[in-house]
C-alpha cells in the first residue's frame, strides 16, 4: 500500500498508520493524535495533508521526514505560526489554510523564507497579520503562490517588483 486516506485520526490509529512503511501519500481527515512523532516511521512519505489537526501543538516532527516534499495542513486554527518550519526541509510544495467558515490566522511568513526548495505555496483562506510578502523573494525556485488576499496592494506589488516571474492572480489583478 502506498497511498492512504484515513479519517477520525487519534494516537492509537495513528501508530498503526505509521507501520505501514511503504507509504508514499497519506491524507487524514480530524486528526486528534497529540503526538506526530511516529510519522517519523515512515520512510517513503513524500506527500502529508493534515485536515483538522486538533491536539498537536508540536509540529516538530513534521520538519524531520526527511522524504517529505509536499505538505498540506489545513483547518487547523490553533496554530497561528510557521515557525516550526525548518530550514533543511526540502519541501517543493507547502498549504497552510484555513476552512470554508474560518480564516487560518498567520502571524508572518518569515519561517518561509529559509525553505529554498520552496515552487508552490498555497495559503487560501488565511489572515496574515504583518501583511508582509518580500519574505517570499528569498526563494530561489519559488514560481506559483496561490492565496487570499490577505494583504494590501502594496504588498503584492512589492512582490511582483522582487519576482516577475511567479505566478499570483493577486500580483497582477488585484483590483478585480
């Protein structure tokens, strides 16, 4: 088995999954598991979504899967900061977003600016709160962000001035 989707996530069902060592996708759906660490058991996961992660407030373990390459965590509103991101990560593609009914709070997007494999972010739904983009500028291979616009025009023209080349509807139609 290489791909899983499991629901109603919580510490028990959790270890399970992580026996399965030749997993390669896994999505799971309310997540109440207060412990990640045993994802560190499975050493062929390149893609991880999280939706209504609950109970975790260290999402330290998520940085050390070393074969991760793409992760996806959304409705998750008690986490209002990216600062678990760690630099060595060799993630390509990164979603931090909130729900139909909730927006995700982030404080900055600063702990992005270290993720130099960074190509696509997706941040739908999410209240920045320093309203700053130029962190993203730091990313060599960045070329696609995907978000609300959750900062003024200023910001995204900034943007646009330090990456002509990435793709972001709100660079270039922010007035429609």
């Amino acid at each position: 088995m290489t791909e899983l989707l499991a629901k109603q996530v919580n510490q028990e069902f959790l270890n399970e999954i992580c026996e399965i060592q030749s997993l390669d996708y896994l999505q799971m759906e309310v997540v109440t598991a207060a412990d990640l660490s045993p994802l560190l058991n499975l050493p062929r996961l390149r893609y991880l979504k999280i939706y209504g992660l609950r109970n975790a407030k260290d999402l330290a373990p998520l940085t050390k899967i070393i074969t991760l390459r793409k992760l996806f965590i959304e409705n998750s509103k008690h986490l209002i900061d990216l600062n678990f991101l760690d630099s060595s990560q060799p993630l390509e593609a990164l979603g931090f977003e909130g729900s139909m009914y909730t927006k995700q709070k982030i404080a900055t997007l600063k702990p992005l600016s270290n993720l130099k494999s960074l190509q696509a972010i997706f941040l739908s739904s999410v209240q920045l709160t320093d309203k700053n983009l130029d962190y993203l500028a730091n990313l060599p291979n960045l070329t696609y962000l995907s978000c609300a616009r959750f900062a003024p025009k200023a910001s995204f023209d900034s943007l646009r001035n330090l990456m002509p080349n990435i793709i972001c509807n709100w660079c270039d139609r922010y007035e429609t």
